[in-house]
C-alpha cells in the first residue's frame, strides 16, 4: 500500500477515500430499517465504520505532523475496527431471522 511505501501524499489520499468511503457507508446503513436478528450485527459494523473514519483521521494527523505516536494510535484504531467488522460478519451468519 502507499501508506506502507511511506508514499506520504498518496497515503494521505488513501486516508482520505477510506474516511469518505466509510463515512458514506455509515449513512447508507444508518438509512436502513433494520431487522431485530441484525440490530447486534448493525451495531457492531456501525462501530467499527466509525473507528475507521477516526483512524484514517488520526493517521493522517500524524503524518502532517510527522508524530509517530498518532500514526500507531490510528493503526491500533484500525485493527480494533476490524474486530468489530469481523464480529458484525459473526453474527450476520449466526442471525436467525425468520
């Protein structure tokens, strides 16, 4: 990846898309009406959507400040995000819906 590279302007441009992309996803689902076997699943994704738009904000603060300690705060965000994503995709195939 650009970030990984150290490719600074692209990493701050990948930021940037994951922040927006995330942040229209999490309108998207907040639009939803969704049903009660989901509600755990919903939150969790909501969650996790909303730790990676913190994330990508606080990686790219640490870039332009060139303070490593908020790139691994941002980096330690996004490993928490997902663990929420990837217990959101649990309970999706464990939900019963009827």
């Amino acid at each position: 990846t650009d970030c990984g590279a150290a490719a600074l302007d692209a990493c701050q441009a990948d930021l940037q898309t994951l922040k927006t992309d995330s942040a229209s996803f999490q309108h998207d689902l907040d639009q939803l009406n969704v049903p009660p076997c989901y509600i755990d699943a919903n939150n969790s994704l909501s969650h996790g959507l909303t730790l990676i738009q913190t994330a990508a904000q606080t990686v790219s603060d640490g870039i332009s400040l060139n303070d490593a300690s908020l790139v691994n705060e941002g980096t330690a965000q996004l490993k928490q995000a997902t663990g929420y994503i990837n217990t959101a995709t649990a309970q999706i195939q464990a939900a019963r819906c009827s």
